[in-house]
C-alpha cells in the first residue's frame, strides 16, 4: 500500500515532517511540488481583497485547527 508524507528538499537531503506510519525501511518515489507549497490565488480567481477577507473569517478557526487532536483528519 502506497503511503505519503510531506517533507522538505534542502541541500540534497529530504527533510520529512511526519514519521510514516508503519514503515521501517522502504524504497521512495520522491515528487517535486512546485511553487515551494504556496498557492497562486489567482490561478484560483482570488484578488488580494477576497484573500484577505478570507483570512479574517476563518481565522477564528485557527485555533481549533491548531489542537493536536485534529491531526486526525490529516490522515490519507
């Protein structure tokens, strides 16, 4: 079963932010994002106006999101 997990390339080394659950050695298929994980949002139709107002709704959210429980639903 294929199993994915973030992490980050830096001076020829990968940097994974989370342990892969139930792997102990195993061969990898590493796959460059580009853009360094930032979103273009007007690739997505979003002016800086719109953004910004969004960040201030949701950002009554951020501490919620920020509990270690939610970690739950970052599983894939």
């Amino acid at each position: 079963m294929l199993k994915s997990v973030e992490g980050i390339y830096r001076d020829g080394h990968i940097l994974l932010l989370e342990a892969p659950p139930g792997v102990g050695e195993s061969r990898v298929i590493v796959t460059f994002i580009p853009g360094g994980g930032t979103v273009d949002l007007r690739d997505r139709g979003i002016d800086e106006a719109q953004a910004a107002d969004l960040r201030a709704r949701l950002k009554s959210f951020a501490g919620d999101w920020d509990r270690p429980e939610m970690s739950a639903y970052d599983a894939r």
